[in-house]
C-alpha cells in the first residue's frame, strides 16, 4: 500500500564532523536523551571511520556512491521487508507503474524460455495499429538482439519519449516468419481494469493493481456493464482482485466507495496516535444499485487488495470466495530525495472497518474454494505470505502457511469463477469449506444495511495462478 508525500530539508550529517558538534547541541536536552543522543552520534562517526577505511585501504578502488547507497540499503532493510531506498531509475519505474501511464508501444509482454513474447497488443495503441500480433516472438529491438536481455531490459528499451520511433525485428507462427516494424511511441494507458459479461447477467470485473487509472477504469466498466445487462437480469457483480499486488491507497478507497455509501472504509494507525487517520465513504459514491457482490481473492492478493475485500467484507456488502489473501497490513510513504531518488519508508498500519489488523494474518474468505493445479505446477502454486517474510511487522499469533494462488488461464477450469457464478444464480451447493467470522464494520447509525449476494454456499474443489498478469506493458 502506497502513500505518496513530499518531505524537505530532512537529512543528516555523519561523520567527524557531526560528532565534534554534538555536544554543543545537546546541551539543553535531559541527561537522558543526551546519553541516547550522544551514543547515536558516536555511532555515526563509526560509519564514517569505516567509510574512510574502505576507501583507502580495500583491495580495489570502491565506488563511493554505490558504498553509501549499499548501507542505505542495509539500513532500510533491518526495518522490515517492504522499506527500501529507490535510486532515480527505480523512482522513474515506479512512478510509471503507480500513473498508469507512458511513453511506449501498447503491447503486453512476457519471457518464455529466455525469447521476449508478445502476450497482446492493446487496442487502439501503435503496437496494434502496426499490425503487432498476439504469439509475436520479438528478437530484436532497434537492431540489438534481445537474447540475453531480461524482461525487465527489454520493456525499458520499448519504452520512451512520446513521438520518438522504434524498430522490432518480429517472428510470426510455426515457419517463423520474419517480420520488421518501425513503430512511433504515444501515451500508453496501463489498463489496471478489465470486463466483460457472464452468463449474460453477471458483470465481471479484474483489478489487476491499483494505479492513478483504477477508479475511472472502474466507473467505465461499471457503467458498460450497466448498458449491456438489462437491469431486470442484472443478477450482480464479481469483483475479481485475485493475484493483485495492491498499489495506491487512494484509490482503493475509492473502489470500496463505488459499492457502499457511508461508514469507515480503512483506518491507519503510526507511530503516534495524532497519525493516526480514518477514511469514510462518501454519500453518493456508490454506483452498483446495490445489486449483491462476490470478491475473488486468493494468497496473490495483497495490501489495497485487501482493504478492499476487508472493507466489504466488514460491511456485509459482498461474500469473499477463495483463499486466503497475502496479509500485508502496512502503508509505505513515499519520500522523494531531490534528483537522487526517493525512501520507501513503512509509516503506519492499516486497519478494516471493524478494527481488524490482516498484518501477517491475511483475510479469510467466506467460502474457501481451491483450483484445480495441474501436474507440473503441484507444490509450486502456493503462496507464501507476509508472515513468512523475514523482518515482517509482528502481529500477535501469525498463520505461516502458505495459501493458494493459481487461477486457471481457462474460466471453464476456475472453480472459484464457477463458484461466485452459481452464488450469484443462487445455485446451492454442499456446505463451504470455510467461513470467516468477519466482526461487525463500524458504520453511521443513520447507514442502512448494505445489500448482500444470496447466502447460498459454493462447492469446494482443488485448484492454480494465472500466468498472464506476470506480463509487462510497454
């Protein structure tokens, strides 16, 4: 979960220097905090003896930026797992990833066996009007071959200023047609929401991650559900957050207001108690005419996935079907640092409506479903959670097992799909596996009870992840 901020002028100074001046500094603090402080100060002129040592005396002449940027590291990672120093680049990615939006070609991308493959072109973007296909192998990017490059190298490649060309060398199909395209980069729009109908009354909806892009992404989806589902068939929603990561916290709040009108949707807690904040839908938000609601989540799901799920699930607005959710309970704030980058830095944790903290925990569903996995993913389809991470934020009794997180690349063979349809059509089946005691949601007195999906059960059965969010837009 993500909290951008801007901070100036916080820094320190190490070394000799700061040592030298600390005790006229601290010569108006109580003796106890000046014991505390002065040990600090001796601990930084440790660093800085340190320093010094390497850079004279190891073997080989050390980088001094990459020296400092390495126990920056260090220090942010004896914190815990999700605080981390982001140099320029990886501030630039990030920001890509979190706007939603970027200078690139309008395809999506994955590896297989070290060859870049184009997993689809999105429509209306110059990747699709160049007449980029689907199972296009891409080999080369502006004649530079792209065997031995990561994905990660050959998205940055694609990708760049608007208006600014680029060439792919492409093979097509089983003769690998050789084919050659001089593609000129526009604004791309990730798109975090995806739709369509089932069974001819039933709005899907995906959320991939949640970007800058989700809440209008969602009102649009919404909104062509509504003019594709006649409203005396519209038997509800599914609200697909399976193997989400999670992103803005904004927007998550605005996804749970786009199902309720009022009461608490996600509090947080810092260090101090005057930190902490309470977020409350807004009158007038919600936008599915009550029509009842399933929640898919699986152990992929993660941080504004889950204030999502554990917002409507304290609410008694939706059933939540599949496994239990990843369990990152913590808000990251954003820190940019000049041109140097910017500090990922844990400052509060986040709390469901019902005063549920998921740190470490997880949110269990109302009805556990399993896929069914296939032979070569067994043992591999599993989920490790927050409670496995080392240096995690402690909570209490923590659940280290992992937790399901395949869905099947075919909805015929995802059981929890299968399942939230027969919910919906009010299809019975045996008794759930699994049903969470979510405690009551804190809600205004004057807050009508919010619309629930029919309290019919779905059958439990094995299951798998999907494949295809693991790809990269560029």
């Amino acid at each position: 979960m993500i909290r951008k901020t801007g901070y100036l002028g916080l820094g320190v100074i190490l070394g000799a220097a700061a040592a030298a001046t600390a005790p006229q500094a601290l010569l108006f603090v109580s003796p106890s905090a000046y014991a505390a402080a002065a040990d600090t100060y001796r601990q930084l002129n440790l660093f800085g003896d340190v320093f010094d040592k390497i850079r004279n005396d190891y073997v080989e002449k050390p980088d001094d930026s990459k020296l400092i940027e390495a126990a920056i590291n260090g220090m942010l990672a004896s914190l815990d797992p999700h605080s981390s120093y982001m140099d320029a680049k990886a501030f630039r990615d990030m920001q890509v990833q979190t706007k939603g939006e970027f200078g690139g070609l309008g395809i999506e991308v994955t590896q297989e066996d070290g060859l870049v493959k184009v997993v689809t072109p999105i429509d209306d973007t110059p990747a699709a009007k160049a007449g980029v296909l689907s199972g296009d192998i891409i080999t080369a990017i502006d004649d530079q071959s792209t065997q031995g490059l990561t994905l990660d190298q050959a998205v940055d490649k694609m990708r760049g200023s608007i208006n600014s060309p680029v060439k792919l060398k492409i093979q097509r199909g089983p003769k690998k047609e050789v084919k050659e395209f001089t593609i000129v980069r526009d604004l791309i729009h990730v798109q975090s929401v995806r739709s369509h109908v089932e069974d001819g009354d039933i709005g899907y909806i995906r959320i991939t991650q949640f970007t800058e892009q989700t809440e209008d992404g969602l009102k649009s989806a919404m909104e062509k559900l509504h003019s594709e589902i006649p409203a005396d068939k519209f038997k509800g929603y599914i609200l697909d957050l399976r193997n989400n990561p999670g992103g803005l916290l904004d927007e998550s709040i605005d996804v749970v207001n786009t199902f309720i009108d009022r009461g608490e949707i996600v509090s947080t807690r810092g260090r101090t108690a005057d930190e902490t904040q309470r977020f409350d839908a807004k009158p007038g938000g919600d936008l599915s005419g009550g029509k009842p609601l399933v929640v898919l989540i699986n152990g992929g799901s993660a941080s504004a996935s889950e204030i999502v799920s554990g917002a409507l699930q304290d609410h008694k607005r939706a059933t939540l079907i599949g496994t239990r959710s990843f369990g990152k309970g913590s808000v990251q704030t954003i820190m940019p640092l000049g041109q140097d980058g910017a500090l990922r830095l844990t400052t509060a944790r986040y709390y469901t409506p019902s005063g549920r903290s998921i740190q470490a925990k997880g949110i269990e569903p109302d009805i556990k479903v399993l896929e069914n996995v296939p032979d070569d993913l067994k043992g591999k389809d599993d989920m490790k959670g927050e409670a496995s991470l080392k240096g995690h934020l402690a909570n209490g009794a923590e659940d280290t097992s992992a937790s399901q997180a395949y869905v099947p690349p075919d909805e015929k063979d995802d059981n929890q799909l299968v399942a939230a349809i027969d919910l919906l059509h009010g299809v019975k089946h045996a008794e759930p596996a699994v049903k969470a005691d979510a405690a009551p949601a804190k809600t205004d007195p004057a807050a009508p009870a919010a619309a629930a999906a029919p309290a019919a059960a779905a059958a439990p059965t094995p299951a798998t992840p999907g494949q295809a969010d693991g790809a990269k837009p560029n």
